[in-house]
C-alpha cells in the first residue's frame, strides 16, 4: 500500500479549526449549522477523506485540542469509508482513492493515544463494508495485534472485531473463503492470549460467523468448542458474557456438536446465571429459551431439567436493587402522568380481509414477544429486559416443550414451586407465582388438576395485606388462567352443566373477578393497570360469562375514568371497548350502556382534536357501536361531526405547513376518525345517510382528498369507507362516483411497486371497494371495466405463490370484484375470460360460503353465459370452483345456474365427443348435487 499524496497544509489547518469549532461551540445552534455547512463543503473536495486521513495519523498527540479534532476528523472518515460503500461510485477505483487512508488508518494504530487508536481502528474496520474484503488490511491488522506493545496488539485485535462484524456478510461469501481460512485459525490461536481484551475480541470476531456457518468455521466449530471450555472460569467478565453468546449461537446451528460436552456446557452456563456480573446472567439465562425453542432438542434437555427448573426459579426473584427502583417509580394515582411516560401504539388502519386470508403466512410486523412490556409478566416499571424477566419466558419454553411432563417429577417444578409459595418471604412468594404463571399455557392439563386450590390462594394474593408487587403479579397470573376461570371443564351438553357452571362462577369467577375489580380503582397507578390488564385478559377468554356482572363491572369502569390519569385511561379504553365485543348486544340491553357512554363522553368533551388520546376513545366508540348497533344511535350525531372536523383540521394543519412529516402521528387521529365513519356507515345505515344528508358537499370533498393523502394508512382507511358508502349508502354515493372512482382504479395500478405490507393493504382496500362499487353501479360501469379488469387480473397474476396474508387478502378481494364485474356487463370482462378463469378458480374456490362468494360466483356464471367458448379447455376448474360450495350453501338463484352451465357443456362435449377429466372427489360431489 503506497501513496503519492501530500496534504496542502493550509487546508488541513482550516480543516482542524472548524472540526474543533464544531466539537465546542455545541450551545450555539446558528453557528453549529455554519460549522456544518462548512465542513459539507470541505467534503465536495475529491481528496476531503485524505485530509480527514492526515489530521487523524499526522498531527501532534501532545496537544489535547489536536487529540480531540484527530478523534473528530477519524469519526468524519469513517463515515465517509462507509458512505462511499454504500452509494458506489464507479468513477473512483476504491484502491487508489483510499490508498493514502489505509496508509494513515494503520499508522495510527501504533499511536500513543488509546482513543486514536480505536478511532484509527473503526476507520480500517469500515473498510469491511465493501463487496470486495480488502485482505491487505485484514493482513495488517493480523500483523499488528501481534505486536510486543500489549495496547497496540490490543487495539488492533478490537479492530479485527469490528472489522468483522461489519463484513459478516462479504467475508462468508464462497469467493472470499481463502481470506477466513487464514483468519479462523488465527483467532483460535490468539484465544489463548494472556490479554483478556484479545481473548475477548477474538471471541467477538468469531461469533459473527457462527449463525452463517462458513465452512471454515464449521470445519473446525468442535476445536472452537473445547476453546470455549478452557475459558469457563475466565477472569474477566466480558470473555465470560462473550463465552456465553457463542454458546448460545452454537446452540441455534449445531446443537449436535455440544452434545458430547454437555455436561460441561450446562454446568457452565447454570454457574454463569449465579455470576456476580448482570450481562453474563443474562445471557446465560437465554441460553435456556434457545435451547428449549426447538422440539428435536428435548431429548438432549431432558436430563438436565431437574438442575435448571430450579436455577431459574431462584433467578426469579426480585433483587433489592430491583425493589429499589421500582419502589422509586411508584406514584400516587393522584399525580398527573408527564408526555414521556405516555408511549402511544398507534391506530392500525382497516384492512378488509376475510377468514381465509388468515391462513396466509404472518407478517413480521405481526410478530409480538410473549414477555414484552405489554404482556410480560408486569409492567410497572421494569422497562429493561432483565434476568427476572428472561428466566420467566426460559420457563415459559420449557413448560411448552415439555407441556405436562414438566410436572411428571415432583423433584422438578412443584417441589420448588412449593418452597417458594410457602414461603414467609414475600418475595420468594412473588416468585412462586411468577412461575405459575409462566407455565399457564404449556402445563395446561396438569394445572388444571390444581387450579381448585391454588385459585384461592391466588386470589387471596391480590388481598391489602400483600405488598404491591405480589398483587400485581398475582393479576398478571390470574390472568394468564383465564382459559379455566372461565368456564367448567364440563361439556355443554353434559346435563350438570348448568349446575357446575353456577357452582364455578361462584367458587372462582366472582372471586377473581370482584378481585381485578377491586384493584382497578387502587391507588397506585402501577396496580390499576395490572388490575385492568389482567380484566381485559378475562374478557377476551369469559365473554358472554361476563352479562351477569355487567352492572358492577360498569360501575367500576365509570369510577375508574373518574380517577384514572392519562396513561391509565388509554388503557381503560380498550377495556371498555373490549367488554363491548365481548357481551355482543348485551350491553345494549343493559342499563350501563348510558352510564358508560356519559363517562366516555365526559372525556370526548375534555379531549382536544390534536390530543393523540383522541385515537384511543374513537377507537373504544367504533367497538360500542358495532357492539349495540341501533342503541348507539342516539350517541352518533356529535361523534360523527366531530370525526368530520378531525379530518378536515389535519387536511387543512398538513396543507399549511409542508414542512410536517407525512408519516408522524398526527394523522392518526384522521385514520381513526375515518374508520369510525366507515364502521357506522355499514352498522347503522339509516342514520348514517342522514347524517351524510345534513352536510353532503363536504363528506365527499373530505373523502375525495382523503382518497389523495400522502399518507398510505389514510388512503388505506378512506377507501374502507368509499367501499362501505357503495354497499349501504349507494344512492348518496352515486352523484360522486365520476370523480372518486378513477382514484380507486388508479391505485390499484400501483401493485408493481406495492413492496411492503402497508402498499398491499391500501390496494387490497382500493380493490375492495371497487368490488361494492361494481354490484351496485350497473350499466355505468361500462366506461371502466376494461381498466378495471386489466388492474385486477395484473395482481391476481402476480400473486406469490407462497403468499403472506395480505397477499391472499388482495387476491380474493381482486377475484371477488373480477367476478363482480360481470353482474351488470358480463359481455365486456367474458371477451377476455380465459386470461384470468384458472386464477379466478384457484382464488374464488376457497372463499368462505357468503355473500361475497355468492356475488362474484353469479358474475363469473354470467361471463360464461356469455362467452361459454372461454372456458372449454378450463372446464375442469370450473367444476372444481362449483364444488368447492358445502352442501345447502348454494343458493337457488345460483345453484341454478350452476346446473343449467354443467348440462350445457355436457351436451357440448358429446356432441364433440369429448372427455374432460375431473377429479374423483369432484365428480362425487357434483354428482350428488346435480347427477352430473
């Protein structure tokens, strides 16, 4: 490596003074912005980085200010190295631009000063960045981390860490395998080095590669293994942690490989959780959730349960330290809550799907941790991912690997578990049920063989006697055995079942329930939650078992948004929305839906438009309403004006000021609003039409520009209700049909580009209102079809072959309005009926039997109708698409047609002495049904 470049020093000067300006003048923000902007265009200059290069190796350590700028301008450089990667720059030839920064980058690994040298090192270690590993400075770096300076070697070692872990991906690629065959065995060697930092960073550097498996590692994971274990009492805590990350890793690729050294890897790892140092504790104890995440691995776990159940249960216990600071977050519920103690979630905008989407494969922004902070074990302060917290999801994996077995051997879990229940100290008692409920779901059966006795004693949990802590964990486990307090483990029709149901309500419903209660209007803030967590938990489990306790359940709700603060209330919300799902119309037929509804409307009064917590009490009267349906009316005029200024305040509030982000939460109260609008429009048509009646101009202008947002999520939400208008408010919707379809067909036109959940969501919306639009509209939508059609059959073309949900949802909502289109024209869509019948077929066939599947079937059989030549080659996809109905789900108008199209073909296919082949299973059910 060699470099012809000489820095103009006059520039390298000007260079330093502003990197130093930059670094003090931190509370002036006017000249902060100059300084920057200067520097910006320092960096236009083709041989910037050399400068950054030549002030980072070149200047005088001796000086503290040049020190700083040298670390400031290596910072500039790295970033600059990384920059230059990631946007490519044909231009330039990456060896000779970087020539003089790599010369710089490995003399300041020599300098006196530790901050350079790591500086220096992050420089090279960006270099990893590119798709071509620059070997030359993986070689240096080798070279120096050998080096007689311990600091030296040490830096450079730190270097060859980061080094690695940014070119994880380029140095496991096939062409770069020669450059890792040389590297593994060196960091193998230098793990025997008497530095811990290089013992360290040499772990560090390997682990990156454990999960990709490159065949020199993999070749040599048993040599890494027994490293590992001569280092199980390392001095140093950080080669400890590190020892236990690898073993974690090595866990998730090649368990069979620790399987002869097992008894030496757990009885490290059990050592480990007891370490005096939290962050080995903590890893050691996620060393138990891999393992127990993979069923193959039972067998191997097996015999180590007896050792492990009762390690993790100590691990369970509150620490003072722990105690300490939660005592210190503890308020009153009298003290008002501040913003930054308020995390809002977010509205998730309407996405129109049915039952079978849901088959598809999850979305990974539908993937949620049992033990987060909204529903791990309790959330009343404990923000960080903890020991506690980590042991309790580990028994929570091994009670659903092992399920009931888990208790077979008393010596394992109950045992323990008994100690700690019994226990005179409350904290030994508030791990005991802890662990209760973290094996609520995977020890359901042997459980419930107890649940008889220990309800009570969990209830009794919940007592005033009990420390804060105990009672809020006895809710969270209460909760989590909501599955059995809800019912008895009669059968329905076993003729006692009325009889042990009230007899079960009594001995353990009605205690736990008044318990949740009772606590719901505690005065700390941290047990109302659990309170209200655990209830709402109920809810969604009890249901309809809850009618009978409607009054005092109300009652609570309403003294408890009397008292809650902010942040208690949003979650007061969706206990209040929930209940309303869950009794179905029994709330409408009970006396409480005033007192609930005047407490809600209390805070609609009190809750301004640009308050986010607006999104959360839409949402609660969006679940009342569908909830009641015709008893809500009385409530909907002022919420559905207000909703209407929502939309148009935002509209107006981004319109003014270009400078808001699209994309903040300020438009969900929009979002929501627009939901709410949609889901009365379908629920409660009659007054909805008057309600659009009294201001018509501006709820369409609304949605028209709510149609055009930026925003996806709004777009997504509007085209929710332009379907719903076309389905129960048609003639009210028809005069505005010219402007705002061509928006919908539009949209539909963006599939190609749609890469993401939330693109596929609006579209699928777009495609579903369409679908409404083209049963009602008629003749009329003639001008349109051929548009509509080319759009619909695009994404049904293109559909994955292993699709997401959203995915599936888009494609049977594009099939059911391709089919649609033939209600009114069928002549228009037949002429191109073989270009789409198959992808029709496959889609329309596994349809829920509904309205919607009856629609777009009598579309289609009226293309064919039209056009029965289309489908001649197709036919036995046909017969499939028939036979896909459950029997006595077809109804007349339709099972007619079915029959009148499978004798048609029939008589056209003797006549041409044809013979179709159809599946037998087919050929029994249309035989059944229509003697075909």
């Amino acid at each position: 490596m060699q470099s012809t470049w000489t820095p103009n020093e006059t520039l390298a000067s000007q260079l330093a003074e502003q990197l130093l300006l930059l670094a003090t003048d931190v509370h002036d923000q006017s000249r902060q912005k100059a300084h920057l902007n200067n520097i910006e265009q320092f960096n236009t200059l083709p041989d910037s980085n050399n400068y950054y290069a030549y002030i980072l190796a070149c200047l005088d350590s001796g000086n503290q200010n040049l020190s700083f700028v040298r670390e400031i301008a290596g910072t500039q450089l790295r970033n600059l190295v990384r920059k230059f990667f990631q946007v490519s720059d044909p231009t330039r030839d990456p060896a000779e631009y970087f020539s003089y920064t790599r010369l710089c980058g490995i003399h300041a690994l020599r300098d006196s000063n530790q901050r350079i040298r790591e500086t220096a090192g992050s420089v090279l270690a960006a270099f990893a960045a590119s798709s071509v590993v620059d070997a030359q400075i993986l070689q240096k770096l080798l070279e120096t981390a050998n080096d007689q300076n311990v600091a030296i070697a040490e830096s450079a070692m730190r270097s060859i860490s980061e080094f690695c872990e940014e070119g994880q991906i380029p140095l496991t690629d096939a062409s770069n395998s020669h450059i890792l065959q040389v590297l593994i065995p060196e960091l193998f060697r230098q793990m025997d080095n008497p530095s811990s930092m290089i013992r360290l960073n040499a772990i560090r550097s390997i682990n990156p590669f454990i999960l990709s498996q490159p065949p020199a590692l993999t070749s040599q994971i048993d040599v890494f293994i027994d490293k590992l274990g001569r280092f199980l009492n390392d001095t140093d805590p950080l080669v400890r942690k590190s020892i236990c990350e690898s073993l974690v890793m090595i866990l998730d690729v090649a368990v069979e490989k620790m399987a002869p050294k097992m008894d030496l890897i757990v009885d490290y790892i059990l050592k480990s959780m007891n370490d005096g140092d939290e962050d080995v504790m903590l890893e050691a104890t996620e060393f138990w959730t891999v393992f127990a995440d993979r069923e193959e691995n039972a067998p191997l776990l097996r015999p180590y349960l007896k050792h492990v159940v009762p390690v993790l249960l100590n691990k369970m216990v509150f620490s003072e330290d722990e105690i300490s600071i939660l005592e210190a977050e503890e308020e009153s519920a009298s003290k008002p809550d501040e913003d930054k103690d308020i995390l809002f979630r977010g509205h998730k905008a309407r996405n129109i799907t049915n039952q079978n989407s849901e088959e598809g494969t999850d979305h990974p922004e539908d993937e949620e941790d049992d033990y987060d902070d909204d529903d791990g074990e309790e959330d009343f302060g404990e923000q960080m991912w903890t020991v506690r917290k980590c042991a309790a999801a580990a028994l929570d994996s091994l009670a659903s690997l092992f399920k009931d077995d888990l208790m077979a051997d008393q010596s394992i879990f109950l045992a323990p578990l008994s100690a700690k229940l019994g226990s005179s100290d409350w904290k030994e008692r508030e791990c005991g049920i802890l662990a209760l409920g973290a094996v609520a779901d995977g020890c359901k059966i042997s459980m419930a063989m107890h649940l008889g006795s220990l309800i009570p004693f969990l209830v009794q949990s919940l007592g005033e006697q009990n420390e804060r802590l105990v009672k809020v964990i006895g809710c969270w486990t209460l909760g989590r055995y909501s599955w059995w307090l809800s019912r008895p483990a009669v059968p329905r029709t076993d003729p006692t079942y009325q009889v042990m149901r009230e007899k079960h309500h009594l001995e353990y419903l009605q205690p736990v329930l008044n318990g949740f209660l009772k606590l719901m209007l505690d005065n700390s803030k941290s047990i109302q939650k659990a309170g209200c967590s655990a209830f709402a938990t109920l809810e969604s489990e009890a249901k309809t078992e809850l009618v009978p306790y409607l009054p005092v359940i109300i009652q609570t709700i309403v003294l408890a948004f009397e008292k809650y603060q902010r942040k208690n209330t949003l979650l007061l919300y969706d206990v209040a929305g929930t209940l309303a799902e869950v009794v179905k119309g029994h709330l409408a037929t009970s006396e409480g839906l005033d007192a609930l509804m005047t407490a809600l409307r209390r805070k609609w009064e009190t809750t301004k438009d640009d308050d986010l917590d607006i999104v959360y009490l839409i949402e609660c009267f969006a679940t009342i309403s569908r909830s009641v349906q015709n008893a809500f009316a009385a409530y909907l005029p002022a919420i559905w004006g207000r909703c209407l200024k929502i939309i148009e305040r935002t509209i107006l509030q981004f319109e003014a000021d270009p400078t808001l982000s699209s994309e903040s939460e300020e438009k969900d109260a929009m979002i929501v609003a627009l939901d709410f609008l949609s889901g009365v429009v379908g629920d409660l048509p009659q007054v909805s039409a008057h309600l659009v009646n009294e201001n018509t101009e501006m709820f369409f202008q609304l949605l028209y520009r709510s149609m055009k947002d930026e925003k996806l999520e709004v777009r997504q939400s509007a085209f929710a209700l332009l379907g719903d208008l076309a389905s129960q408010l048609y003639e009210q919707l028809r005069p505005h049909l010219q402007v705002l379809l061509p928006i919908a067909i539009s949209e539909l036109e963006s599939y190609e580009e749609a890469a993401t959940f939330q693109m596929k969501s609006v579209i699928n919306n777009a495609a579903w209102a369409i679908g409404e639009v083209a049963i009602k509209m008629g003749s009329d939508l003639a001008l349109y079809s051929e548009t509509i059609l080319s759009r619909l059959v695009n994404i049904m073309i293109q559909t994955p072959r292993e699709p997401r949900r959203e995915d599936l949802a888009l494609n049977e909502n594009a099939a059911i309005a391709v089919g649609r289109l033939g209600s009114s024209n069928p002549e228009i869509p037949a002429k191109h009926l073989s270009e789409f019948f198959v992808k029709w077929c496959e889609a329309a066939s596994k349809l829920p039997d509904d309205w919607e599947k009856i629609s777009t079937y009598k579309g289609i059989c009226a293309m064919i109708f039209s056009n029965p030549e289309a489908i001649v080659s197709q036919f036995a996809y046909f017969c499939h698409a028939v036979a896909s109905w459950k029997d006595d789900t077809v109804p007349p108008e339709l099972d007619q047609m079915f029959r009148s199209l499978l004798f048609e073909y029939k008589q056209m296919f003797a006549q041409q002495n044809k013979q179709i082949q159809i599946p037998d299973n087919v050929k029994e059910v249309l035989s059944r049904r229509y003697g075909f």
